[in-house]
C-alpha cells in the first residue's frame, strides 16, 4: 500500500527551500514557481518512492525547475552562469530563511493587503482559493493580486533592507488568518515574532509578541464542543494559558517601561486587562476605554473606535455606548453586530434580534455567522415567551 504524503511536512518545508533557491540567485517569482512545481512532484512521487531527504529532493527538483524556466526565458540570460551550480543531492541547509522571506514579500513597494496574501501563499503554504476566502473575494482576483505582487519583488535583492512595520502588520495579520481561518498559522507567527524579537530591540516588535501570546492563551476557551464561537464574556478562563499570560505581561511591562508606545503595545495593554480579570464582570473597563483612546490617538482606525464604543459601552452603559456608535460610518465591518449587542444591554431585545440577524448576512465566516444567527434566535424566543 503506498505511504500517504506528509502534507504538514511539506508546508513546513516550503520556506526553507524557498529560501535556498533565492539566496543560490533564482528571483523571487521564478523561485516560488519552481517550488510549487517540486511540491506536486512530491504528491505524484513520494507516495511510491519517499525520499530518505524530503528536503534535499525538494532542493534539487525545485532549482532543476528553476533552471529549465531560466534556459527557456530568453529575458534571463544573465543567469547562464548559475546552470552548473545545481547542488549535489543530499542534505539541505537546516537555516530557516522564514523570518527572511517575510521581510521580502513585505517590500514597501507592496500594499499591506498584497504583502500578507504573498506572504500567505508563498511562505504560509496557502492556496489561492483559502486566501481569497479570507479576503472575500473572487479566487480569480486573489490570484491576480498575488502575481502582480511577485513581480513587484522578483528583482528585489534578498538581501536588502526590509521594513519592520511592515513585517509586524504582515505577521499580525497572518497571526490573525491563524487564529481564526482554515489553516492553523498562529503557532508559526508567534515563533518568528519570538525570532524577530531576539534580533531586534525595538518596543513595538515586543509588543506585538505580548500581544500574539495574550490573544493565543484564550485560544483553547474560544470555541464549545460544537465548533460554536464562545463570546469572551462567556468563556471559561480556567481554560486559559496562564503561563502564556504571565509571559505577554512581562514582555509587555518590559516594553511600556520605554516609553515608546505603539499601537501593538496598546492593543496588547488592552489584551492584559481582559486577561488580568479573574472573571468578567471584574474586567477594568474604564481603564480599557483609555487605552482606546491612546490607540485612537496612534492610530485613528475606525475599527479602534468601533471597539472603543464597545468599552464605552460597558464602562459607562449601554447608552453612552450607542452614542459613540452612533458617531461611526454603519457600513464599518461589524458595526450591526456591535448595535445588536448594545440594544441588547440597553433592555431593548426586538431592535437586538432583528440587528443579530442583519449582522450574520453580512458575517466574514461561517463559526461568526452561526453565532450571530442564534443570538437573534434566542432573543426572538425570549420575546416571544
């Protein structure tokens, strides 16, 4: 019986020789293309002839790939001289490029929406069609978007320059497809925080990492048995990681002691307090409010007031709440889910199941829509009992 194919492995060996293919001389474009070609070679191969290497086959069938692309385009015939470099078979470098590769598919030439799906594709191992999920968009548009983007940095020098700011969005936001979409890349975007942090002492990269580890220590509490999103209110916090938490605070305390705040370090302090509580009604709120309007201040994000009416909501009532929405464009993602549950708190259940029910139409995903959808349900049944 032919040995099923390691698809994990696979996905974890892609940045790797990735990376070897770009520092050997092979462009970014050209490189991903070739390593793509070499990891549906190893779904046809390997079932029947499983490499003692998995990484030195890939390697090599990638950069033979690379240099039959290279021979066949004329436009690259200053690469002649790397076609009797082809590495020998064997084992592979054990340096991991991820962290570099980061810092090349967030090139500032790219926008952060364009960077992140790059970066998603050529490094996380996501397909075109999970990525244009993500983003609710056509698989043909996400497509695009990406192969404009590889161009854009096929000539860049690997070893050039990346942009810290960048890279911190682009791993926030791959954190964040991790923590709640199809492929689980949380686990990985806090490793490479972790590596991004030993090599820069920078506040808002420590910030970032507090932030990741806050977040990922509810993770096991987030869901019920169902699959059902379990609201922050609602979860059990014996469930959370309390190592996790006592990690993000000191590396958090660490970085506010310098006094160069930053957004990552304000959403992470806000993180902290949530987690600080022993149980919800005990949650600081007024001190939360405050730090949404230092995130405010750094940042001006609609989506930051938006949570912001929601903290004013619980600090000072449900009114005060509704007034702060009320300041906000409705068409801001989430804006009716937001609505419903201060109409809720406000005494007013009609207004509230009729919002939860508009607010899951428009959810992004599925687990949101469902939970959405039987909070109108719920209300409607009180109501009507």
């Amino acid at each position: 019986m032919n040995a099923p194919v390691d698809e994990v492995l696979l996905r974890g060996l892609t940045p790797n020789v990735l990376g070897i293919l770009v520092r050997r001389g092979a462009d970014f474009a050209a490189a991903e293309d070739a390593v793509q070609d070499a990891l549906v070679e190893a779904l046809r191969v390997w079932p029947d002839d499983p490499p003692r290497d998995p990484k030195g086959w890939l390697v090599t069938v990638a950069w033979r790939r690379f240099l039959d692309a290279a021979r066949a385009d004329a436009a690259r015939r200053r690469r002649e001289d790397l076609l009797e470099e082809e590495p020998a078979p064997g084992s592979a470098s054990e340096v991991d490029d991820t962290l570099r590769l980061y810092f090349l598919c967030a090139h500032p030439s790219l926008t952060p929406a364009s960077a992140v799906a790059l970066t998603l594709r050529a490094v996380g191992g996501l397909t075109t069609r999970q990525i244009a999920r993500a983003y609710l968009v056509p698989e043909a548009t996400m497509a695009q978007r990406i192969s404009r983007a590889k161009r854009t940095v096929s000539d860049v020098r690997f070893d050039r320059p990346g942009d810290v700011a960048t890279v911190l969005r682009v791993l926030y936001l791959v954190f964040n497809e991790g923590y709640s979409g199809d492929v689980d890349l949380a686990a990985e975007a806090i490793r490479l925080t972790r590596q991004l942090a030993a090599a820069i002492d920078h506040p808002e990269v420590a910030g970032l990492l507090a932030l990741m580890l806050l977040h990922h220590a509810r993770r096991a509490a987030r869901t019920a048995p169902d699959g059902g999103l379990v609201p922050l209110a609602e979860q059990d916090r014996r469930r959370w990681d309390t190592a996790a938490i006592a990690e993000g605070i000191d590396i958090l305390q660490a970085a506010l002691a310098r006094d160069r705040l930053g957004e990552f370090q304000a959403q992470a302090a806000i993180a902290a307090l949530h987690a600080d509580a022993l149980t919800a009604e005990e949650t600081d709120w007024v001190q939360i409010v405050e730090w949404y309007d230092e995130l405010v201040r750094l940042t001006g994000s609609p989506v930051v007031r938006l949570n912001r009416a929601v903290a004013v909501g619980e600090a000072d009532g449900p009114r005060a709440g509704l007034a702060a929405l009320a300041a906000l464009d409705d068409s801001l993602p989430r804006h009716t889910a937001v609505a419903a549950y201060l109409h809720e708190r406000d005494g007013d259940p009609a207004t509230a199941a009729r919002l939860y029910a508009e607010a899951a139409r428009k959810a992004p995903n599925l687990a949101e829509r469902d939970h959405l959808t039987r909070q109108a349900a719920r209300l409607n049944t009180l109501h009507h009992n």
